[in-house]
C-alpha cells in the first residue's frame, strides 16, 4: 500500500500551503484541495489522508501539524518542531471523511501490488465522483494489467453515468453492461429511475438487464450451494438415525439431544483450549470431533443399557420413552450450561470465505461441513460393510435369533450399534456448533427433518439417506427462495406424503426377504 500512515513523519512532497487548505477552511475548498494534491497521485498525501482519519492533526500558527505520540512534525515538510502550547483540532465531518477515504482508494490505484489496485476499484465504485475522473483516467493510462483496465473503464464509466452531458451517460450506459458487479446493477437501477433522456434510459434498461443476467448464474449456484450445505447437515443428523432406527427399528425421539450432546461437548473443548492452549486454539475442532463423538456414544450406550434394551420390537413404546428422555437431556442441560445459547468461536482457517463470482462467496465453515460429512459416510460406509462389526450388525437387524444361534452375542451388538448412531449424532452436533447457535434446543430443530430424510431415502439404506438428504436441503432451499421458509417446508412434507403414499418403502426399497419382515 502507498499509504505511509505508520510513518513516524510525512513525506515531504506536500506543500504547507496544500496541507493547511485540506485541514482548514470550509468543507468545499478542503475537498476541492483535497482533490488537487490526489490528481497529482502523490505518496505523501495517503500518509497525510490517513492522519487526518486518525485525528491526528492539529492546526497552529498557520501550519498542519501531526501530533503523534507527543511529538510534532510538519505535515508538510516532516520536520520535527516543538510542541505549540495553542493547538486547534481540525474537524472531520462524515463528508470529508468519505473524500479522505476515497482519496486514499484512488491513491492505490497506483500501488505496485496487484491485489491492491483491485481493493481501490472496489472500494471507488461506490464513493467516486466526478473529481475522481481524472485520476481514474491517469490510472488507466499507466495500467498494464488488462483485467485491472477493464476494471478501470468500468469504474470511469460508473462516475460518467452521472455526467451532465447525455452523451458521455449513453456511452457510460452501454459500457457498464459488461459489469459483473452487484454494485453495478444498483447504480443502474438508481440512475434509470432518475434519468430523463429516453435514448439514455433505454441503454441504461439494456445494460441492466445485461448485468441481472450474469448475476442470476451467481444466484444460481449460491442456492445450490446453500442447499447442498443444508442437505449435508441433514445427512450427518440422519446417518445416526440411519442405523438406530433403520437398522434397529428404535425411533429415537432423542436423538436430537445426543446431536445437543456433541455440540456442548465442542464448546467444551472450546473453552479447555481457550484457557489452557491459547497458542493451538484454531486447531480446537479437530480435538473436538472425537471427543463430541465418544461422549455422544457414551449417553447411547448407557441409554440402550438402561432403557432402550428393552424396547425392542415395540417402536411406540421406544418413541415414548425416547421422547421422555429427550425432556430430561434438554432439561440437564439447561441445569448445568443455563438456558441461554453459547458461543461457540470459528477457528480462524474457517472464517471468511472463497470468492467464486462477484455475487457468490461460498463460506469456509459450510465447504468444511460438506467435505466432513461426505468422510463421515464413507466412514459409516466401510463400518456397516467392510468390518465384523458391520457383518454383526447386519446379521443382528436381518435375523436377530439365527445370528444369536451361530454364536453373536446379540446383546452386546446392540449396545455397539446404537452407541455409533449416538455417537454419529455427536459428530452432526460438532459440525452444527460451526454453523449456529448451540443452545439446549438444537436438536428440536432437526429431529422431524431427519426422520423424513430417512423414510424418504427407505429405511436401513444408506445411498437412500444420502440421496434424500442432499436432494431435500436443495428443494427445501429452492422452494424458500420461490414462496418463502414457512410454505416451503409445508410443501416439502406434502411431497415427502405422496412420495411415501405412491412408494412406502422410500427411494432405495430393502430387496430380499427381509423387506416382508
């Protein structure tokens, strides 16, 4: 960056004269000085500008001081000086203090770092004026870049829109019609309704509706995106109940809270990491993950222990039960963490997010949701069909008294099944706490959209959970952007009824035998 606020003086290219006029006097001949000493693209002036954000200059004897950490300098020459015993504050009302920073964006367009030149263009095309003009037009000269020159005649063009000359506005029109920024679409929008000339009214709709076209695309892909990330959530939530219902026909009415469970257990963590591991707490999640997974796992086995063991067989009576101690999770932990949500913090590799178009950026905490939850299920995959407790499980949920003949201990194999649908869920409360509140009603808010996905994918398949997840996080997000959240989720549960009603054992139907049982 040019800007040289840091500096312990100022530059020296500055005249005393220029600098005492952008300090002092009404606000018109500070902006017009201002916008003199800025044509001249000179260095000194960021450091300057930037003083005078800072409240950093004062005025006495006729000279712009800065006074910085109880020293004097010169604005315009850099020489230290000795404190003056009078000093005048200069004030920044909120119109010099737009100039002031768009004088600083417009100095940058001269910065030898590329990233830079970009930030000023962005930053310009919602604060240049017509005094910018000719520094814009000096910078597009100089530019080597084509894309930052492309940038550049768009920028010029967004100032000329505005011209008093029809002309120069109906060239300006048709040029912004090649932007691809939100911010174009609004200037457009504002200088049709204020436009007067027909000719240039018409290119304006032109151009306008040039750029809602390119955007739209962004638009686009952003719900797709947001509903793949809504539909991963729903994976993760629904594998759990994939295995616990599917496989081992428990409607677990608490599953939601064992989510709960993993997500007080990642802020847990959180806070051991904050008190006692400062130096290592963006890694936090990854110690979180197991240990959200284990404590989840540990309240299903001893729920299955106590409770569940013996209800199998009997799903009315499981839901009841299960809806019972749902009541007693939330209410403990609203005993012990209150009844307020908490704060669970982004580690700072999941902040921000990946700029794909001008109008789409596509956050890093949902990219990670989506890449864990696509491992997640490869590892529950491999789990159920690649290792013996897997070959237990599916023999167990298939014919639970032959396998108890050839030597399972079928007992035990229940235990391990429902702890890892536990523990599953654990693991959709870990990544939920990246996303949103962690309160004790998390898991009110999933439950019911998770049974849904695993009645619609057919009950025991987990390629069926994962198409019904995916596909209803899409048309759930679809339909909000079209009639609004409340009806899309009515029409989606009106879907999910026919769908059931025209095929009851969902997407993926169970083949063999064991689809009578």
């Amino acid at each position: 960056m040019l800007a040289l606020a840091l500096a312990p003086h100022i530059a020296t290219a500055l005249t005393p004269a220029q600098a005492l006029a952008i300090a002092s006097g009404d606000s018109e001949s500070r902006i017009a000085a201002l916008n003199e000493v800025a044509l001249a693209a000179d260095p000194a002036l960021a450091a300057y500008a930037q003083a005078l954000l800072n409240d950093e200059v004062k005025v006495a004897d006729g000279k712009a001081i800065v006074v910085r950490d109880d020293r004097a300098t010169d604005a315009a020459t850099g020489a230290s000086m000795p404190m003056p015993e009078a000093l005048e504050d200069v004030i920044i009302n909120n119109r010099m203090r737009s100039e002031l920073q768009a004088a600083l964006a417009a100095l940058r367009l001269f910065s030898p770092d590329r990233a830079e030149r970009m930030k000023a263009i962005a930053e310009l095309k919602s604060q240049a004026d017509d005094s910018k003009l000719p520094l814009v037009e000096k910078a597009a000269a100089t530019e080597q870049d084509p894309e930052i020159k492309a940038e550049l005649a768009l920028l010029k063009a967004a100032v000329q829109i505005a011209s008093p000359d029809s002309a120069k506005r109906l060239a300006a029109a048709k040029l912004l019609g090649d932007s691809l920024q939100p911010a174009t679409r609004s200037l457009l929008l504002e200088r049709r309704e204020a436009e007067t000339d027909a000719a240039v009214r018409a290119a304006i709709t032109q151009s306008l509706n040039a750029v809602e076209s390119r955007l739209a695309w962004g638009e686009r892909l952003g719900v797709l995106f947001t509903g793949l990330s809504l539909g991963s959530i729903l994976l993760l939530v629904a594998l759990g109940l994939a295995i616990t219902y599917g496989l081992m026909g428990v409607i677990n009415m608490a599953h939601g809270e064992l989510m709960m469970i993993g997500a007080y257990a990642t802020y847990m963590v959180q806070n051991v990491f904050r008190e006692y591991l400062p130096g290592w707490f963006d890694w936090y999640v990854l110690a979180a993950i197991p240990v959200a997974f284990l404590v989840s796992a540990l309240v299903g086995a001893v729920l299955e222990r106590s409770v569940i063991r013996w209800l199998y067989g009997r799903p009315l009576e499981t839901l009841l039960a299960t809806w019972g101690i749902s009541l007693i999770l939330m209410q403990l932990v609203r005993t012990i963490f209150g009844a307020q949500n908490v704060g669970v913090e982004n580690p700072s590799w999941l902040s921000g997010g990946l700029q794909v178009l001008p109008n789409l950026i596509l956050p890093y905490n949902r990219l990670a949701i989506l890449l864990f939850a696509g491992l997640v299920l490869a590892g529950v995959a491999l789990l159920i069909s690649q290792t013996r407790l897997g070959l237990f499980v599916r023999g167990v949920t298939q014919n639970r008294r032959m396998a108890s003949c050839v030597g399972i201990n079928t007992a035990r194999v229940d235990t391990y099944a429902f702890s890892l649908g536990a523990g599953i869920a654990g693991l959709a409360g870990c990544a939920l706490s990246q996303v949103g509140n962690v309160g004790p009603d998390l898991g009110q808010g999933y439950i019911v959209d998770s049974f849904m996905v695993v009645v619609l994918g057919g009950v025991g398949q987990l390629a069926g959970t994962v198409y019904a997840g995916l596909g209803l996080g899409v048309l759930n997000k679809l339909l909000e952007g079209w009639q609004g959240a409340v009806l899309a989720k009515i029409m989606v549960l009106a879907f999910i009824v026919i769908f059931i009603q025209k095929r009851p054992q969902g997407i993926f139907a169970m083949k063999g035998r064991s689809a009578e049982a």
